[in-house]
C-alpha cells in the first residue's frame, strides 16, 4: 500500500510536501465509488464560470479591433481576470467579430488577436481560459460568412457552446458586457447579467459583484 508503506516513512524523512485542494475529489476504490461517480460526478464536477463581452468591456474598441498593435485594455480588465482565475472562476470570452463577414480581416487574425491576449495575461500569471467568436452576419460581403447565425449575439449559440465543452453550472456563473445584445444572450442563458460601462474600473465591478 502506497499509503501506508511509502507515506509514512517518507514524511518521517521530510521529503514529501503536500497541498490542499479545494476542487471536488471522488476515491474510485470500489464498485460503489465507481457507480457512484458514474452517475454523479458530472453534475458534481460543474464549473462556475464568468464570460465576458470583449469589445468595450475587456479591451477599448475604435471599430473592427484586430491588430495586436490596438489591444488597449480597459482599467481593471487584466486584475479582474487575475482575480477570477485564483477564485477558480473559468473566464471566458465571448464575441461577435462580424469584421470577418465583411472582408476586414480574416479569421486567423481573431485568433491571432486572441492569442495576444493571453501572451498579454501570462505575463500577470493570468488567462483566458476559452475564447468562442461569431464570424457571421446577414450583410457580409464574403459569402462563406454571409448568414445569419445562432452564434451571434443577442443569440446564445457560443455561450451553449461553452456550457457544453466546459461542463459549467449557469446557477454559479456571470456574463460581464456593455450591450443590450450581451443582456439578452445572458438571459436566455439563464446567467446573471452584470452592466459594464466605461467609467467603471473592471476590477472593482468584478471584486464588488462576485466572490
């Protein structure tokens, strides 16, 4: 037994650390753990999450945002993120990029931009830990994106996304946005809404409305 033979006598050593933990953990030792996780640790193991709006809420937007060269963050915007990832919040970011149907830059650059982000985070031990977009609109002018979409807010096509890859629990989980349209993705979702405007310090929104 690992437990008792090689524990003991390593801790009478000091040379085994420990760490706590607070995430949910299930011992699948015997059939009734096993029967047991199969059945319930789904729903047990759900995420809290909260997503935000990109444009004008995480980062200053002047019009069809691409280049790494235009991130500007808004004040707070990187603490706030630094905040959730220790209260083992998943932050996730969605967003229409409809820059993409009308030919302004490509879908390569959304990923590119977002991927500068997250270089932008890391530095501050911080991340996004997902980023769903929407490339369509009905008045594009390249036809592959040229549609209307259930991804594109005020719809909640990404967020279902999200709560489908990420196991999240909607109940424990917040949309950060700045527009009607993230108001009523959030609402069909079943998410608690919280209003972003410039004047506020995101850090301060976030710290004062989530714990």
């Amino acid at each position: 037994s690992f437990e008792r033979d090689f524990i003991p006598k390593l801790i009478k050593k000091n040379l085994i650390k420990g760490h706590y933990e607070e995430s949910f953990f299930v011992d699948i030792g015997t059939k009734k753990n096993l029967r047991f996780t199969k059945k319930k640790f789904k729903h047990l193991a759900k995420k809290k999450c909260v997503f935000f709006d990109r444009d004008n809420t995480l980062i200053l937007d002047k019009g069809y945002t691409y280049k790494p060269s235009q991130l500007i963050w808004n004040k707070g915007a990187k603490k706030a993120i630094n905040y959730l990832n220790k209260l083992n919040y998943l932050v996730i970011v969605v967003t229409n990029q409809s820059g993409v149907a009308r030919g302004y830059y490509s879908e390569k650059d959304v990923v590119k931009f977002h991927d500068f982000m997250n270089l932008e985070l890391y530095k501050n031990k911080s991340c996004i830990n997902d980023f769903f977009y929407c490339p369509y609109h009905a008045d594009g002018k390249i036809k592959k994106y040229k549609k209307k979409s259930l991804d594109r807010k005020p719809n909640n096509g990404m967020i279902l996304k999200a709560i489908k890859k990420w196991n999240i629990n909607t109940k424990r989980s917040f949309f950060i946005g700045d527009s009607l349209s993230d108001k009523l993705a959030a609402k069909k979702s079943k998410i608690k809404f919280i209003k972003y405007e410039e004047k506020f310090d995101l850090y301060n929104l976030v710290k004062t409305n989530i714990k």
